[in-house]
C-alpha cells in the first residue's frame, strides 16, 4: 500500500471499529427495534443492527472524505451521482464497498437468545455475560464462531483492484485486514475501553497475528479433501442455479462444507482459523 492507502486503511479500521462499538452500546431492545432507516421497500423495515453500523461507517468515512465513493447494499442518490461514469476500472477513483452487516438474521436470533432475561442491557454487555462464542455457534449451527461469526467490512478498490479489506467479527471482537503486505488477525480490547478507537493498520500488524493459509501439501489433503467448498444455498433460487452450473457432475452435498457461510470472511475458511473445524 502507498502512503495515501495506508491512511484511507487507519480510516477504515477506525470506521469498523466505531460500528462494532455502536452496536456493542446499543441495548438488545433498540439493536432489535424496526427503525425508519433505508431506502425504497426497506424504509421502515431495517432494524437497528443493521442501521447503526452503517450510519456509523458512512459517517465516519465522509468526516475524512467527504467526496468517497461508498457503496453499500442499499445504494443512496448520492452515491449514484458519484458512481464513475467511465466502465474502464483504470480510470475510476478509489471506492469502498461495504457491508455494514453481514449474517443480521443469525445476529438477530443471537441477541434475542442472550437478552431474554435483560432486554434493556447493552448488546457488549450481554455478550460479556456469557460464552459469546459457544452461544454464537450453538444458534447459528455453525463453527468456528471466529470465521461464521457476524461481521461488518470495508474493501477498497483502486484501478479495478482491491487495496485492503478490513473485516471485524461482532461475536469475538476480532479484527482481520488483508493487503499486498499479507493478513493480520487482531483481538480488540473491551468494546468499552475507549483506546480501541486508536487502533491503526501498523497496530494490527505490529501487535496481532499473521494469518497462514497453510498449502494442500501441507494439510495432507487427499483428492476428495480438495473437493470441499463452501458456498451460500440458503435462499430460494441459489441451490437451483448451482445444480444447473453443473460444477459438480455427481452429487456435491458430500463436498458440502456449509451451505449458508458468512460473506467478507469466506476467504477465512482457507486459513489456519479453520484447523480442527473439518
């Protein structure tokens, strides 16, 4: 990364990580509550967990740039008026997708299932109470919480190529980002503790851990091992779509490794974060 991209990376972390804390501060009531945020046929129906990271990650992005081109899931007329007008990547401007967050329907059954006995605590509170992860994974059916977990992402993209991508699990209170220098997992402190807003890139890299993504050859994986993949089924149309792809001949349910994997941190099940997960 070049020096400006290492700086937009510091904005990035810190707009993830504002997100998270919001979220973490926000009771179960209001994080579950319908709110009047969104566009078109969403108006009125998103609920809080999805809103506030993304008023979060907008606002904290523009105070930086207030010309950045942010794309999210529900594109505003703003970011239409922005978007490049010429389709060839190299003459495009840096932009970020985002995906405030990703998994909100497992979120929102985890936080209905920790806040049954105290609806009006705060979201970090409840997970502070209990075996977040083991609950995570007992809910959502799916392990390691560390990879399935909910979790709210930026990438940026220059020239038609990824720059970084800043992926944070909401469940473990982890933070993970990807660029030419390599992938680095880092444990945030205490959604409470206010120095988690100093965090930056060189912190991450400084103080976390270097992910490996250890080799086929290394794993001793068989022929049939490297037939194992993970790809979202979970909606209707998708199994359908898949079948008529025809990537599998046979029938690839016994291939299968998860049928409604995360988003961003897909790329996660290839990484030693996986090991004694199948």
């Amino acid at each position: 990364m070049q020096g400006i991209e290492r700086t937009y990376c510091d904005v990035c972390v810190n707009a993830v990580v504002g997100a998270w804390r919001e979220l973490m501060e926000a009771t179960a009531t209001e994080a579950l509550r319908k709110v009047n945020y969104g566009k078109g046929e969403a108006l009125g129906k998103t609920l809080g967990l999805d809103a506030i990271p993304e008023i979060t990650i907008a606002g904290r992005l523009t105070a930086f740039d207030q010309h950045a081109i942010l794309i999210t899931e529900e594109l505003d007329e703003q970011a239409r008026r922005r978007w490049p007008t010429d389709s060839d990547p190299v003459r495009q401007p840096l932009m970020f997708f985002s995906d405030p967050t990703d998994r909100s329907i497992e979120l929102e059954k985890y936080i209905q299932e920790i806040s049954q006995r105290d609806p009006t605590a705060k979201v970090g509170a409840l997970m502070q109470r209990c075996d977040r992860r083991t609950v995570w994974e007992q809910v959502s059916k799916e392990s390691p919480a560390i990879i399935t977990g909910p979790t709210t992402s930026i990438t940026c993209v220059r020239k038609g190529q990824v720059v970084f991508s800043v992926i944070l699990n909401y469940v473990t209170g982890t933070i993970c980002v990807a660029s030419d220098i390599g992938v680095y997992w880092y444990e945030l402190k205490p959604f409470d503790d206010p120095t988690n807003e100093d965090l930056t890139f060189a912190g991450i890299a400084r103080h976390g851990q270097h992910l490996v993504f250890p080799s086929v050859r290394e794993r001793r994986f068989s022929p049939d091992d490297c037939k194992r993949f993970v790809t979202f089924l979970g909606k209707k149309g998708y199994r359908e779509n898949f079948d008529d792809s025809m990537l599998f001949v046979e029938q690839p349910d016994g291939f299968l490794h998860h049928s409604t994997p995360p988003g961003p941190p897909r790329t996660l099940y290839l990484s030693e974060l996986q090991n004694d997960h199948g």
